[in-house]
C-alpha cells in the first residue's frame, strides 16, 4: 500500500520559515506594546509566535524524524510504515500475488494495464511474473 509522507527538505524549509515568523512576532509584539498600541495588537503578535512554535515542532520532527507526516514523497508501506494507520489500528493492505492469468489492472495501483506490460506505467512497478 502507498503512503504520502513529506519531503525532508520541504520540511527543513518550513522549519526555518517558522522561526522567522516567530521573530517577526517577537518584532511585533515589542513595536506594539512600545508605541502603545490597543492591547489586540501585541496579542496578534503573540498569536504569531505560539503558531510559529507550533509550527516550527511540527517541521522539525518532519525533517529529522523517522515517521513523518504529510503530501510530498509516496513510498510503500514495506519502506516506511504510514504512521497514521499505526496509530488508529488500521490494516495494512498485503502486497500484490502472483498470478496465473494476465493482469488488466495493476495491482498495487489499480492503473489499466496492456497484455504485455512488465512494469506498470503509472506507478513503475515490476508486475507479478504471470505464469
């Protein structure tokens, strides 16, 4: 079965991102409460920094963790197990048999496939020896 997990570089850089928005709250909140502002406007600021916190925790442990979260890099669940399914107990899909007759579809796929396919053309999977 696929599983989406992220890119560590993406990640990285969304790391660093949140540091910078939590300087930039940090800036924020200092400029507000020095000129006096209404009170909402140095809470804006802390606003930014809790989001850029959390933010920054969640990057990190995507770029340097074993399981990570989220959309950029598909990979088998013989690779890296999906983490979420971990977590909720579900049942991971076994892989594909082998079969006696031709394939019409891919079997870790699902993608339509010609009678003389040796890979799969949407995935690029080696397909089951067919006897």
């Amino acid at each position: 079965m696929k599983s989406v997990k992220p890119g560590r570089g993406p990640s990285a850089i969304g790391a660093v991102g949140s540091v910078a928005v939590a300087l930039f709250g940090v800036c924020w909140t200092v400029g507000a409460i020095s000129m006096g502002a209404p009170v909402f406007f140095p809470l804006f600021g802390v606003v930014f920094i809790i989001a850029a916190i959390v933010q920054a925790v969640y990057h990190s442990r995507n770029a340097v963790g074993e399981q990570r979260y989220s959309a950029f890099d598909i990979v088998e669940s013989s690779q890296e197990p999906d983490p979420l399914s971990q977590r909720f107990g579900a049942v991971e899909a076994p892989e594909a048999p082998a079969t006696d007759g031709p394939l019409h579809f891919c079997p870790y796929c699902g993608a339509r496939l010609g009678d003389s396919f040796a890979f799969c053309a949407a995935c690029g999977k080696k397909l089951p020896e067919r006897s």
